[in-house]
C-alpha cells in the first residue's frame, strides 16, 4: 500500500484567501511527507461556479506536485467534474463508482455524490465488493454522512437539513478494503474501526469553514501496515474563550483574558464568552465599563461580538440581611467550596432565585 494525505470539505471560493492557504499548506505537507496520493474526499469547491473560476489556478498548484491527486465530488460540488474538464495531468477525479483509480499498488473506489437518486448505498456497496479484487489493496473514497456517528447538525457545514448519502458503518463490512477516506463531517478527526478491520476516517475540515469549526484543524495520513495518524494543521480556525467570573476571588479577569489572547494562534479568531457572577465594587467596575473593557482589549482578534453573560452582584453583597446571612456561614465549620457554592445560592435567591441551579 502506499503513503497517502486524506483530506475533505476545504470549500474553496474565489474570494476564502483563508481556505487557498490551507490548500497550499496540505500541498506542502503532502511534499515534506512524500506521499504518493493525496486524497481529497469531496467538497473541495465550495460552489460549481468556483471550479471554473479557480480550475487553471488549481492545475498550476498540483502540475508542480511530485504525488498524484484524487478528487471525489461531493455534494457541493459533483457538478464542476464534467468529462473533458482538465485538472492536470497528475490529477484524477473518481466520478464512476464501477471504475477504479490504481495508484503504484492501491486501488482506490470511490462512491461520488449521486445527485439523481443515490438509492439505498447498502446494496450499492455490495455491488462494489462484487467488483473489488479481493487480493488487492483496496481504499474506497466516500462523502457523506455516517448515520452511526452522534452527529447533530452542528458537526456539518452549512448543509440546512438535508441528508447526504446517509450510510451505516455495516454497509461496509462486506468490502476489502483497508481504509474508507471520508468528507462531509466537519467538525473534528474521528475515525471509527469495523468489524472487519478495516477503518473509517473522517480527517474534519483542514479550515473552518463555520464559526463551529472550533479547535485546530487536521488532515490524515495514511501509512503502508501503520494505524493512520492525525496532522494538526496551522490553518484558519476558531477557538472558544470562557472566561467565568467569581464574586469572591479579587482576580482580575482581564488579566486572565489577556492571557489567553496571547496564547491564541496567530491563525484563529476567538469566539469569546464571559459568564457569571462578579463584585463591581470589588473589581472597581460596573457592567457597562467591564463591557467596554473588553470590546477594547479583543478589537479585531474576535469573529464576532463577544457575549456577555455576566452579572453585577454587587449590591447583593452589600444587603444587610445576605451580610448577616454572611457572617453567620463564616463562622459555620463547613468545608470552603460548600460555603462557597451556598453563597452563590444565596446570591442567585435574592437576585429573585430565578436562575438557582
Ligand atoms: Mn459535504
């Protein structure tokens, strides 16, 4: 079997400089890796329009490329592969289930979008083991979504509500193949062993394409008689930011955020929460101000506006009566986390109890 970098769902638009960078990043890891193939199962434009605008661009990239690259349409894009269309010489696009495409010793199936109506895929693979040479090294390519996985919409691109090319991880079990290379599943790598041996991988979006393709991205490499192994990318993404505010601690939070605004990547915007209660009087810092503090400090580092979830307790903590309440738990032999969490309670029970967990 050969060395191949499985990639999928790059979603390529004239106008993503972001996504074309994690293009060329994967080109060059394939390089460094010296790969023999580099597989790209499906989604690589965004829209059809995309691959006639882009196609003479994309050729120049992958005609300087010492390794040959697959293509799978999938379903953003099953249309920009029409017969006659030139990806380059060292490219070929898997648009028949029935013709295979060998690489040195691997033959690689692959099951593109069926716009039409792609039927029941269980009995369609099992027509595609029919045609496999058992003895052979067989990789299938497939763009879809794997029903066994605990997906929820969010795990997709922007896809509405519809099911695309549903399978389940059985369909495959009558296949000889060692790998099925997946796309369509954005949010992370995952891969799921069958009973058969082989190994289903979905390598997620190498970029993020939605504000929930949170996290570095990856790609997958596949070596010869080796479990396959995630590459952690420095492409585009989004990193969550918590910030959780404490009405007894004096810490300054934006200290804390400050911290993890440098930690952040060069390559990531942050999508930024700041939750739960604080001491405005202790912080020196009404609502508002803190608001604005932090609209300040994360200018242009953030992709959207940050969502404040916090309260001023303030005024709790300087009632009489939760001062008594205060004292009496303070002198209370009770361990410090209880006491604190009561407090809490406490504060949510006069704020109106309403939000009492
Ligand atoms: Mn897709």
């Amino acid at each position: 079997m050969i060395k191949i970098l499985h990639t999928a769902d790059l979603h390529l638009t004239e106008k993503a400089k972001k996504r074309w960078e994690a293009l060329e990043e994967l080109v060059f890891l394939a390089q460094r890796e010296q790969v023999s193939a580099l597989v790209i199962a499906g989604d690589l434009f965004d829209r059809v329009d995309v691959a006639e605008i882009m196609r003479a661009k994309l050729r120049t990239v992958f005609g300087k490329c010492s390794f040959h690259t697959l293509i799978l349409p999938g379903n953003h894009d099953y249309q920009a592969y029409r017969s006659g269309l030139y990806y380059g010489d060292n490219v070929k696009v898997i648009r028949d289930w029935r013709t295979p495409v060998q690489i040195e010793d691997t033959v690689f199936w692959g099951l593109p979008y069926d716009h039409s109506n792609p039927g029941n895929l269980a009995v369609r693979l099992r027509e595609m083991a029919g045609l496999m040479d058992h003895g052979k090294d067989n990789i299938l390519i497939y763009h879809g979504e794997l029903l066994d996985a605990f997906f929820s919409r969010n795990d997709l691109g922007n896809e509405g509500g519809k099911r695309y090319m549903p399978v389940r991880l059985s369909f495959f079990d009558a296949l000889p193949v060692l790998y099925i290379l997946a796309g369509h599943f954005h949010s992370r790598y995952a891969a799921w062993q069958l009973s058969n041996g082989s190994l289903f991988v979905y390598p997620g979006s190498p970029v993020a394409v939605t504000r929930r393709e949170t996290g570095r991205r990856k790609a997958n490499l596949v070596f010869p008689g080796e479990a396959p192994r995630e590459i952690v990318l420095e492409s585009f993404h989004f990193e969550e930011l918590i910030i959780t505010l404490n009405p007894f601690t004096a810490h300054d939070p934006l200290e804390e955020l400050a911290r993890k605004l440098v930690d952040l990547h060069t390559n990531a915007e942050a999508l930024l929460t700041v939750e739960g209660l604080f001491d405005g009087s202790k912080l020196d810092r009404s609502e508002a101000r803190l608001a604005a503090e932090i609209r300040k400090m994360v200018d242009g580092v953030c992709a959207a506006e940050p969502v404040f979830n916090f309260v001023d307790v303030s005024h709790v903590l300087e009632d009489d009566l939760f001062k008594k309440f205060k004292t009496a738990l303070e002198e209370t032999v009770y361990p410090l986390e209880g006491k604190r969490k009561l407090e809490e309670m406490v504060i949510q029970a006069f704020r109106g109890g309403k939000e009492c967990s």
